[in-house]
C-alpha cells in the first residue's frame, strides 16, 4: 500500500490537483461558514464539475470540500454564534462566549488548530483500519452484504430520535426510488409511460431535490430570525499565535481523545459529526479538572467539539471505502462521485483502485495543511462571508443545483426530477420525516438488489440468510437496532408525559 500511496502522492502534488483541492477547501470553508449551507450542500454544489475530471482529480475536489467543510463551521459559531453547519454546534457554546470576551482571533485560532489535528489522528485510523475491514470483508458474500445494508439502513433510521418509524419509511421509498426503470430481468417498472423513466432515475438530481432545494427552502424558514441579530458585527479578528500554541500544548490529551471519539463516530454509518460533536464535549467536560468553566469560553470546550468534528472526515471514509456502506451523508454523495466514474466503493476497491485510495489519503492530508493556512490568513473575510443573507444565498444555490442537474445529460428532464423530488423533499422535512435515511436508501438501493438476486439465484432459500453466521448477526443487530429505538422513543414519550404533566401536581 506504500507504493501506492507515494505514487498517487505524486498525482495529487501535480499543480492541476493541488489548485482543485485548493478550491474545493476553499468553498468547503465558505460553505460551512454560512449558517445554514451545510457540508452537504457544498458538496452537493460542486458534485457535477466533477463529471469531465479524472478519478482522481474530481475525488481530490470533493475531499478538499470535504475537511474545508467541517472546519468552516467555526467561522459563524465564533463571530454570530450561529453554527454554520449541524456538527459544530458545540462550538458556539464556548467560542461565542470567548470571542463576546474580546477574544474572538484565540478562539478561531484554537478550533482551527484543533480541527487540524483531529483532520490528521482520523487519517492515521483510516490508514490503519480501512486496510484490515477490506481484507475481511473480501470473504463477504451476497448475503453478507444483503445483511450488511439492511443493518446499515435500520441503524440509520433508528437515529432519527423519536421518528423510527418515519425513518424507516424514508428508507423504504428511497429504496423504492431506486426500482424505478428496467429490472435485471429487463422488465419495465414504475416507469408510468415516460420513455425517460426507462433507465430510472439519475442519483444525483434526486440526492440534490431531496436535500438541497428543501433544506434551503427550510432554511427560509428557520434563519429568518436570526438575519436580524446577525447585523453590525465586527469581523476584524486578529489570531495570537503564541497564545494558541501554549492552548494547545495544555490540550493534548483532550485533543487526542476527541479525535479518536470523532474517529469512531464517522465509522459507524449514519451518525456524523453532529453525534461526536455531542459525545466528545460530554466526554472533555467530564475529564476536565474545571468543568464549571465549560459554557463560558473555555479552551477545552472549543477542541472537543472541532478535533472530533473534523475527525468525522477521516473515520467515515472507512465503511465507504472498506465496505461500501457510506458514513454519512456526505459520504453518500461522495459515493456517487465514484459510482459515476464507473467506481464501487467497497473491499475490492483496495485492490482494483489503490491508487485512488491513496490519493484520497493524500488529499486529506493535503487538504488539512492547505485549510490550516486559509484559515489562518483569510479569517477576515470568511467571517465577512458569514454575513450572506439567505434571501441572496438560495436563489444562487438553487441556480447552481439546476445547473448542475441539467449537465449530467444536458437534459431538461433532470431539472424536472430535481425540482418534483424538492419539493417531495421539502414536504418531508416539514413533516418531520428524517431525510438522511430516504438518501441512503437511493444510493445503496441497486445495490440491495442485486446482492439479494445473486443471493436468491445461488439459493433460493430464505432460511441461508439466517444459516450464515455473518449475516445472521447483521440482520440479529438490525432488528436490535429496532427494538432499541422503539424503547428510546417510547422513553422519550414517556419523559415529554411526565413534563407535561408536572406543572398540573
């Protein structure tokens, strides 16, 4: 794998990759630091100039997207104490209080040195266990990965807290998306007499509908409020270096311990950032000596919730590469990238694409350093960029989306199918149902389905799913999934009873 990773070294160091990673983490950055934008929508945005690029180029792209991202989330938790993206949500409770203190260039300066950090402990996992999943999960068969994405899609589902069964709805028509067009029989299904439906769907105007054009419709919605608080901000910000590096030398253990929280977290499919985001500054206030301070602009606050924010980029690319299960949901998206340059992520990726592989290794790497000096030398005006409205923001994405619908086949057709499954999306969301689970349904559908025909054809018997000890356990944890989150909801219900119910005695 040496080999491999110095030569795709070489590719990823020539100019043409470095300007796009470049790029890519620059519009990560930007992307984050708009409340509201979201990694996925960065993503999203920058999917379809990847379709004329090689391989390795458009993957360099989409992970520079990727680290810049998660990073640039600190931008507007800092200056607005708005998260700019879901998974930096802890960020504001420390580095909003800390920069009102006068301090906001430390408190940037420690969540971008963290995020650095964490960027590179996660790609030391991933370089360490990406290798070993892969290896074992060659002896994987059709059932075992039949098994395998159905845990993947209950497990995701059963996230969506106090909505199970909503999200595993969504998982179902997700799924059902994806039957849409020719069957491997060459049958015609749900095509409803549209010749265009004849080859199904297009992956990414649906993922684009779903998430992006009703997330910023919801958007609209949600920051109308906040718009007006955000005015007048000062977002000059010097960094004091020599303050940070004694910040951080104190932080050691913190960092290292959120990092591997973030780590693990993005290994598991469907959780993310935000859920490490969580459990990380839990887990620092419970090991800090002064856990009183936490909430007030405390250093510790600030490197758990960004080492283990930015760690997720490295630890989700484990089940997607090793196992072809995506992390989350920009893993998804970054699933797609692959799939369309004729790409299938799992163990046999390792094998057939090492190159590749090591060029995704390299570009996180890379991707870090060049976040660290964006970061550092243009905070100012990322902290201006902060300040877009959401009135100018949407209508500029939206084009942007439509645009890039249409050159996947320049086909109006797509344009369609992104602003009907936008809608169907937006309408979703405002009824609570969870959408991570309906696109992790289009995206590993196809593939449920053929494994499970490869699996019917070599024995038609149902019972060998649950003869096979490997694939009896995926389903076991599947319906373990299940039921732990009925209880958790029942839980939930039981606790909102009890509250209501409090004031009354």
């Amino acid at each position: 794998m040496a080999d491999f990773f110095l030569q795709a070294l070489g590719q990823v160091s020539s100019p043409s990759v470095l300007a796009l990673i470049v790029i890519g983490v620059l519009f990560g950055i930007i992307g984050g630091s708009i409340p509201g934008f979201t990694v996925t929508m960065a993503i999203l945005v920058v999917f379809p100039f990847t379709f004329a690029m090689d391989p390795v180029s458009g993957v360099s792209l989409m992970v520079g997207v990727f680290v810049g991202g998660y990073s640039g989330g600190i931008v507007s938790g800092v200056m607005l104490g708005i998260p700019g993206t879901p998974s930096s949500i802890t960020t504001v409770y420390d580095g909003y209080p800390m920069a009102q203190n006068g301090e906001p260039g430390r408190a940037l300066g420690i969540g971008v040195a963290a995020s650095f950090l964490g960027t590179l402990i996660s790609v030391a996992v991933l370089v360490f266990f990406g290798p070993l999943i892969a290896s074992f999960s060659m002896n994987f068969r059709p059932w075992e990965i039949t098994a395998l994405i159905v845990f993947a899609l209950t497990l995701v589902a059963g996230l969506s807290s106090g909505a199970l069964i909503k999200g595993l709805l969504a998982a179902a028509l997700g799924l059902l998306i994806t039957t849409v067009g020719y069957d491997r029989n060459s049958n015609l299904r749900f095509d409803f007499g549209l010749p265009a439906l004849g080859s199904g769907f297009e992956i990414l105007p649906v993922m684009i509908g779903i998430f992006a054009f009703s997330q910023l419709m919801g958007n609209l919605e949600k920051l109308r409020d906040e718009q007006g608080k955000i005015k007048g901000v000062d977002t000059s910000v010097t960094i004091p270096y020599g303050r940070i590096l004694k910040d951080m030398g104190s932080q050691k253990l913190n960092t290292l311990r959120s990092s591997l929280i973030g780590s693990l977290v993005g290994a598991l499919p469907g959780t993310g950032g935000t859920v490490a985001n969580f459990i990380s500054y839990d887990q620092a206030k419970k090991f800090s000596k002064h856990p009183e301070t936490f909430g007030k602009g405390t250093p510790s606050g600030i490197v758990a919730s960004e080492a283990s924010n930015s760690a997720v980029a490295g630890g989700a690319f484990v089940p997607t590469l090793a196992l072809g299960i995506p992390g989350d949901l920009p893993m998804a998206i970054m699933m797609g990238v692959l799939i369309l340059h004729g790409i299938t992520p799992g163990p046999l990726m390792f094998e057939q694409n090492p190159v590749l592989v090591g060029a995704i290794y390299a570009s996180l790497l890379i991707g870090a350093v060049i976040m660290v000096l964006c970061q550092l030398l243009l905070v100012r005006w990322f902290a201006k960029i902060s300040l877009i409205p959401q009135e100018v923001l949407v209508p500029v994405v939206l084009m942007l989306c439509a645009i890039g619908s249409y050159a996947l086949n320049n086909n109006l057709f797509d344009i369609w199918v992104l602003f009907v499954f936008g809608v169907i999306g937006y309408l979703l969301w405002k009824a609570g149902v969870p959408l991570t689970p309906l696109i992790l349904g289009v995206v590993l559908g196809n593939n449920l389905e053929r494994q499970l025909f490869r699996a019917l054809e070599l024995d038609e018997s149902w019972m060998t799913f649950l003869t096979r000890p490997l694939s009896a356990l995926f389903l076991a944890l599947a319906v373990a999934s299940v039921i732990f989150s009925l209880y958790q909801d029942r839980k939930i219900q039981h606790n909102q009873l009890r509250a209501r119910n409090l004031p009354e005695q």
